[in-house]
C-alpha cells in the first residue's frame, strides 16, 4: 500500500438520523455515500476534485466497489472516514476505512475502483491519463 500522505484524506462526520434505520443502524448503502465524501476529499487536495476532471477531458465512474463491516455505526455517531488510493496505473482503486471518532475501533473498510473515460470519445482509458499522474506527483 502506498504510504504518501499526499494520497490519503480523513474527514470526519457525525451520523444524521435519515441515515439509519428505525433501530439506529446505519443503512448499508450510505456508506458509499461517506466513501464519496472522503474521495472528493482527497481528490480535492490533489487538485483534481469532479471540475478539474471534467475540463481534462476525463469522467471517472465507479465500475466495482466492495464494503466489509465490522461494526455497526449508529444515529449521532462521529466517524472518521479515510480514503487512500491504493493503485493508479490503469485505474484508480481508492481503499476506505470507517472509524469510531472517539475510540478508533474500525467499523468498517472498503474500496472503489473508477476508470478513465473521455468525455469526447466516450471510450475507457486502459492506462490512467497523464493529468492524473502530473496532481498526483508521480512519473507514469
């Protein structure tokens, strides 16, 4: 796993409640949404957020993704949500762990994958485009 602290991101939430069941649970499916969340977040601080993709030619979709829980998180818990890209070369994998704010058990972990797609040819890029290499720091 890479360790450059360029290429993780943390953001931190609190659990509102039309993100759980009636017992309190979160549902499964918001955790893609706080996956989304801590992305953009180290998108951002690559200087490559959704804007900076779109006017390089490039839109990047989701094609797989995976969630393993470990622990429920609850209505008005505080998270913390870390994203950290993982691989880059013909993809872009971006690993995702959950934990409690206050104690740091982790509650649960995951992943994306997107791939490069140009928005001119609408063809998918079997190598990630140089823009994503140049934010990231890195020689392709």
């Amino acid at each position: 796993m890479l360790t450059d602290p360029r290429l993780t991101a943390e953001v931190e939430l609190t659990v509102p409640f039309h993100d759980a069941d009636p017992m309190g649970v979160v549902w499964h499916g918001n955790y893609f949404r706080y996956f989304e969340i801590a992305r953009e977040a180290l998108m951002n601080q690559l200087n490559y957020g959704y804007r900076e993709m779109r006017e390089s030619g490039y839109v990047w979709p989701v094609v797989d993704a995976k969630i393993k829980y470990r622990a429920p998180v609850l209505f008005e818990q505080k998270i913390r949500i870390r994203a950290t890209i993982e691989e880059f070369e013909n993809r872009l994998k971006i690993a995702y762990q959950v934990f409690d704010a206050a104690s740091g058990e982790k509650t649960t972990a995951g992943y994306t994958i997107q791939v490069a797609v140009s928005k001119e040819t609408q063809e998918m890029s079997f190598v990630c485009p140089d823009i994503l290499f140049e934010r990231m720091g890195v020689k392709p």
